[in-house]
C-alpha cells in the first residue's frame, strides 16, 4: 500500500 | 466507508469535543494526562502528513485537519491556557519510554521504508500505547471524574470499533492491514480494564474510582 496512494483510513 | 467505521470516527470526534468541552466549562484540566495529550497531537502531526501527497476524499482530509488542530488546541489549553490547574505532580509517565522503542519499531516493521510510511507506521504504534500515561495517572489518583470517564470511553470504543470495521472490510474488500490491525487490537485490550470499570460503575451512576 504505497504512501502516494495516502491512507483512507484515520 | 461502512457503518462501523462511520461510528468510530464520530466516537473519535466526540470524545475530543467532550475533552475541549470539560475543559473549557470547567476551566480546569484536572485529572487529565498532559503527556498523553502531547503523545496524540504527535500521532496526528505525524499520520496524517499525506494531506500534502494524496486525496481521497472531503470527508478525509475535513477530519485529518479537524484530528490535527484539535489536538494541538488541546496541548495549548493544558500547558499553556490552564497551566495552573495541570495535575502535573501526577502526570509522572516518562515519554521517552513509549516513544523511543516506538520509533524503532517503526523502522524496524513497516510496510514499506520510506520518510512518510515510516512516520505513519511510528504514528500507529505510537497511538496504540499514548493512553498509558492517562492510564497511570488515573491509577495514582485512584479516581476520575465522570466526564473524563465519557471521554475515555468514547476514545476507547473508537479503535474497537475499527475492528470491527476491519473484519468487515477483510470480508467483503479483501483489505487487510496487518500493522494497524495489530496496533488496534494492542490499543483496545488497554482500555479493556478500563471498561469494565466504565460499565460497572460509571453507567450506574456512580464516579470511577479504582480498586485500592
């Protein structure tokens, strides 16, 4: 799961 | 989204509008651990650095922002604002011990070795363990008021319910996050004590007050 894709959870 | 989640964050989001709340009523922040405080305002200062790399959605980056300023509002209360009513003598966790073998974790098991993911990865860790001090505090008091046990409670019911929301997306997404899964797991079975406490006492309408 790349960082450049950001993370969709909080 | 699922509905799960949904109700995570908002118990995330109320337990912190119930923090500002008692403090700015009460003018007080007793009873509350500064140090925890600190650790969360750099848990969302260091997760949440991909507002400036990725969007996913309104939604997202609305509560990143809210999640990061509120918690810096808070440190600002405690230190500073109502410094005079920081139980200080109580608040005697030492930092250092949860954030440097965090940090090497961290760098150790991480999904992928670059800046940004090692500071999210440190950021979950950190996040797991960030309620100890508030935890200590409560145990060297031997009590809390009832307001900050509803804060409490809605902070811990917030990562439980991730979990929820975690078997739901392995289900039906096949997403599946081994690190926050395990850090959410770690971070639920600390307040599991604290629970019972909050169901035993606290929703019968008398104040949390530990067992000597």
């Amino acid at each position: 799961r790349p960082i450049a894709e950001g993370h969709d959870e909080l | 989204m699922n509905i799960f989640r949904l109700i995570g964050d908002m118990s995330h989001l109320l337990a912190i509008v119930l923090l500002l709340l008692k403090m700015w009523k009460t003018r007080s922040c007793a009873g509350i651990s500064g140090k925890s405080q600190i650790l969360f305002a750099l848990v969302f200062a260091t997760r949440y650095l991909d507002l400036f790399t990725a969007f996913i959605s309104a939604y997202n980056s609305t509560m990143k922002l809210f999640f990061i300023s509120t918690s810096l509002v808070t440190v600002y209360l405690m230190y500073f604002k109502f410094r005079a009513t920081y139980d200080a003598n109580h608040d005697t966790f030492r930092l250092e011990f949860l954030v440097v073998p965090v940090g090497g974790l961290a760098f150790l098991v991480n999904h992928n070795f670059s800046p940004l993911e090692i500071l999210w990865t440190f950021s979950i860790y950190l996040e797991s363990v960030a309620i100890l001090p508030q935890l200590f505090m409560m145990s060297k008091t031997g009590e809390a008021e009832t307001i900050t046990s509803h804060y409490l409670f809605a902070l811990g019911s917030y990562r439980a319910l991730y979990i929820l929301n975690w078997v739901f997306r392995y289900y039906f997404e096949g997403f599946f996050d081994l690190i926050a899964v395990v850090a959410g797991c770690v971070q639920t079975i600390l307040y599991c004590d604290f629970f019972y406490l909050y169901i035993t006492k606290v929703l019968k309408g008398k104040k949390l007050s530990l067992p000597a």
